[in-house]
C-alpha cells in the first residue's frame, strides 16, 4: 500500500521500503461501512472507528445507490430507471410486509433494501418464516435488544436473508459483529461488507493494484475482544 493505493496484493515489491503493521491473530476487512448511517445526518469524525467508508460521500457518488426515505409511500409510482439502480429505505415490520405484497409492481431494474430499525424481535419472527423476493432485501440495525436474538440473527445471515448488518453507535460495529460471528466471522464479514459494497452500492468497485483502499484491520486487546488496530478511509491512514 503506497501512496495512497494499493501496490502489490500478496508480496511487497522489492523496490521499496515499507512500514510493516502486525495483525498476527486479527483480519483485515475491506470496505467497511455501517449502512443504517445514511438516515441519519452525516459525521465530522475522521477517526480509527472501524468504519473505513464514508457512506454519504459513497452513495452521493454512487450512479447506481440511492436512499429514499419515503419509499414504502410512493412504491407503485416508481419509474424504471435507465441503468439498473438500488433504492434503500427504512422500514417498520408492516412497511416490509406491504413492500412484499406490492413486490411486483417494483420495475424490472430495480433492487429494493430495506433496513429495520425497531422491533427486531418480532421482525426476525417472521423472516424466519419467509424469503424475500429477489428483487428485496433486508439489512438491520443493532440496538440494545440484538444481544438476545444473536442466534437468530446469525442463522438469518448465514442463510443470506438478512444482507447488511449496521449499529446505532457505527463504532460498535465490527466488535459486535465478532461476538454474534464469532467461528464465521471472515464469511461473514466477506458478505456483509466485500460482497454487500458491491451488491448495494458500487457494482464497478475492485480490489486491484492501483486502486484506492478502504478497509480495516481488526485485532484481539487483553480481553480478547476485537478492536480496530487501524482503519484506512480512502487512502489515509488512521492509527
């Protein structure tokens, strides 16, 4: 990693020095994002939370993510866009339920995710019963309560029914997702972040040399719970 972009991907070349960071036991997780930030106004913070992309400047930039906070009230008037598109929203448990009823009036080119905030107990008792349709997904926010349905969660994500996972306090966010995924936690956080970047908010994204990087590494402190050792927002470097 140099200069602010990515240099070599498993080697380091020869031809320059570099400043070697120790992660012995850790992960490093690319693009890291808490998704449920996008509804609230945006942070100042530039620190070592964890949080390497900026989802504001993200999906402001992005040509195929957009939010919409009123969606579950306009869902029959939505036009077909030119490219495909992904609207993101947040919902209540009846506003889900109806998104699924009205399912087929979403056009052709355009995915749906919602992100529910309240009432995940009851939320997950009725995703454990049903499979939203392709063109909906589903991502949650942890509250206070998700300590009690870990399991539940665990399960729903493994079996790729919920998408994106965030945090009403975004620096929270990956120690809490290395308690609920303790044994999965490298699968998880592949398809929470990695695979979810790509799927709700930048298609084009690579992991290649001469990109820019984001992403952050994590590491077990005294007690064994998993901090951010470092985080990398486009290109800076946070200690």
């Amino acid at each position: 990693f140099s200069n602010n972009k990515i240099s070599g991907l498993g080697y380091l070349p020869d031809d320059e020095e570099f400043e070697t960071v120790d992660g012995k036991n850790g992960f490093f997780i690319l693009n890291t994002f808490n998704l449920s930030s996008i509804l609230y106004s945006p942070s100042s913070q530039n620190t070592n939370n964890g949080i390497s992309i900026n989802i504001h400047d993200a999906i402001n930039s992005s040509a195929f993510a957009s939010v919409n906070p009123k969606l579950i009230y306009n869902l029959k008037e939505l036009q077909s866009p030119e490219k495909p598109s992904c609207i993101i929203s947040p919902a209540s448990l009846s506003e889900y339920l109806y998104c699924i009823q009205e399912s087929a009036s979403i056009p052709s080119n355009t995915h749906i995710h919602l992100i529910i905030q309240n009432h995940l107990s009851e939320f997950i008792d009725v995703l454990n019963t049903q499979t939203p349709p392709k063109n909906i997904s589903i991502g949650i926010e942890l509250n206070q309560e998700y300590d009690t349905l870990s399991d539940s969660i665990k399960k729903l994500t493994l079996e790729g029914k919920i998408c994106s996972i965030s945090h009403q306090n975004e620096s929270q966010l990956l120690s809490s997702l290395h308690s609920i995924f303790t044994d999965d936690f490298k699968k998880v956080s592949h398809m929470l972040f990695t695979k979810a970047y790509k799927t709700l908010i930048n298609p084009l994204f690579q992991f290649a040399i001469g990109e820019t990087l984001s992403g952050t590494v994590i590491t077990p402190n005294s007690n064994n719970k998993f901090t951010p050792l470092l985080t990398i927002k486009n290109g800076d470097i946070l200690y």
